[in-house]
C-alpha cells in the first residue's frame, strides 16, 4: 500500500489530480489532512502503527522558510526514510496556495479587490483566503474542486517524477 501524507484537502486534489491516470491501477491512501501538524504527527508514528512495511511520501508547504522547513522534514523522516516534497516548488517559500495564485492576473477583478481588502482593514490575510475568494467568485467552486478541473503544468514536474518514482512497479 501507498500512503501519501499531506497538510489539507486542497493538496489532496492536487495530487489526485496528478495521478488522475494512476488512480484506477494503484492502491494509494491519504494520510495527514489537518495540517502540518498532523503531517509530522503521522510521520513520528509510523513505526509504532506497524506500517513501515508500506511506501510512504509526505507533501507540505514551506510556508515562511523552505530552508527551515527541509531541515525539519530531514531530522523527521531520518528514521524511517520517508521522501518528501515541500510546496511550493521545493526550493522556495511560500505554499501550494501560493503556486496557484501565481497563476493568476493580479489585474483580476477578484483579486484586485482582495488585495484592496486586506489594505482597507490593515490586516494580512493569508493566500488560503485569497485562493478561496478567486475560485468560489470566480468559478463558484472551492479550491480542492478548482484543482480537479485544473490544467497541471511543468511547475510541478518536479514533484510527478517524485510520485512516478513512487509508484514504479505497482500496477
């Protein structure tokens, strides 16, 4: 069995979306969903469930610091190995949010208004709120339904050769 380990339900739909073609030959679970601090949580404990026998890969955002976030993923999973993937582009801060704003016009109306917003109120409201606020105007759809429709690009080349490696020989 494969385990893929991530933060939320919107990361979930990516990588869904990523095995869209691998989904009916391979038997894959997601583990995690409630944030990084399940991820680590569900890491720290895979040899006390007995489940070291599976393949496992864990997928989170690098938020603030991508260079404090992979030393972190490193001393987690010395033990037990686990590969791992940290969004947005595994080399930069930011989130799987943030890769998917890039995308978008910042003249968008939607977005231009968010951003109005946040400077309105003085408050700085994180790119999970910015996200939800495109698709639900934009596209009437919450962001883990956005991802399904979504068109995946080379931005996430990289983490599909991770997912290939992964399943390699499973069919």
């Amino acid at each position: 069995m494969i385990y893929i380990i991530v933060e939320g339900q919107t990361d979930r739909a990516l990588v869904k979306n990523i095995l869209a073609p691998k989904i009916e030959k391979t038997d894959f679970e997601f583990l995690g969903l409630k944030g990084i601090d399940s991820v680590k949580k569900t890491i720290r404990e895979l040899e006390d469930l007995g489940l070291s026998q599976n393949s496992y890969f864990a997928i989170v955002d690098a938020d603030a610091s991508f260079t404090n976030r992979k030393q972190e993923m490193e001393v987690l999973t010395e033990t037990n190995q686990v590969p791992f993937y940290i969004f947005p582009n595994h080399k930069d801060n930011g989130d799987l949010e943030t890769l998917l704003l890039s995308h978008i016009s910042q003249e968008n109306k939607i977005i231009k208004c968010f951003e109005a917003y946040k400077e309105c109120i003085e408050k700085d409201i994180d790119n999970k709120a910015k996200l939800y606020a495109y698709t639900t105007l934009e596209h009437n759809k919450r962001p883990e339904e956005y991802i399904k429709d979504l068109t995946i690009g080379t931005e996430f080349n990289n983490l599909k050769e991770k997912l290939k490696t992964l399943f390699e020989g499973t069919n």
